[in-house]
C-alpha cells in the first residue's frame, strides 16, 4: 500500500471507504452528511455502530462508501474539513465496486 500527506487512489477504484464519529447531538449527523452532498459524493452504503459503553465512548462510529469525482477540489475540501472538524475521522482506503 502507499502511504502519502496527499490524497492517491488507485485509478481503476471508484469507492471510497470513511470511517468517523459523529456525537448525539440532535443534527450532528445530518450537518456531517450535508459535507458529502455538497462535494457531490454519493452514499453507496453506510453503517452506524452505536455505543454501547456509556460515558466512556459517547459517540456513535459510522462507516460510510462513497462513490463520485474525489480528484475535484470539493471532495478534497469536504474531507479535509471533516478531518479538521471530527474528533475521529480516517479514509480507510479506495476499491472498486466491482469487487465486492
């Protein structure tokens, strides 16, 4: 795998795989989202793990698979965004929907 400070993909891949934490304040997930649609990033699949641990881990974990243009200077921003605004965010990595 590559590891780089900027954003590489694979050019065959057209899914993009987040994970992020989001808090249970009302709207925090929508306000979240709202990032994506804006950068014109479709939800393919998402799953929220909720917490379970009490006060300890507050917040409810979402793994999300986007599809769309992540080279155009929206997606960037909205990721780089929501690294700066998240307290937890990573890409986990690009694959192609075919594989799956």
């Amino acid at each position: 795998f590559d590891m780089s400070k900027c954003l590489t993909m694979p050019e065959d891949a057209d899914i993009m795989t987040l994970a992020f934490a989001v808090n249970h304040t009302y709207g925090s997930m929508v306000q979240t989202l709202s990032m994506l649609s804006e950068a014109k990033l479709n939800i393919e699949h998402m799953r929220l793990r909720r917490s379970t641990s009490g006060a300890e881990h507050p917040d409810n974990l979402v793994f999300i698979d986007l599809s769309g243009d992540f080279n155009t200077l929206e997606a960037r921003t909205a990721l780089y965004q929501m690294e700066r605004e998240l307290y937890f965010f990573r890409l986990l990595g690009f694959w192609r929907s075919g594989d799956m």
